[in-house]
C-alpha cells in the first residue's frame, strides 16, 4: 500500500509545483487588479469633488 502510494506520489509531484506557479500567477493578476480598482476609485472621486464644485 505505501509502495502504491510512493509510486502514484512520484509520478505526480511535479504538478504540485505546477500549480504553485499559476496560483503565483493568479496572485499578482488579482493584486494588479486591486491596484486598477483602487485608481479608478481615486479618480471617480476627484471627478465628483470637482463637479460639486462647479
């Protein structure tokens, strides 16, 4: 049972770190996005303040 296990555990390893990598990936995409969202919130709100001014 432990052999079966070893061998199946061997055959598969390296996509544990395949899907570290994309989850890397997917990471820095979502805090790229968080930043974008943030920008755009800055800016909606600058507008606004300027156009209650007007």
């Amino acid at each position: 049972m432990v052999r079966a296990w070893k061998r199946e555990f061997l055959k598969n390893a390296s996509k544990i770190f395949e899907d570290h990598k994309e989850t890397q990936g997917i990471k820095k995409e979502l805090e790229k996005a968080y930043r974008k969202i943030g920008e755009l919130e800055l800016e909606r709100d600058f507008l606004s303040d300027v156009l209650k001014m007007a």
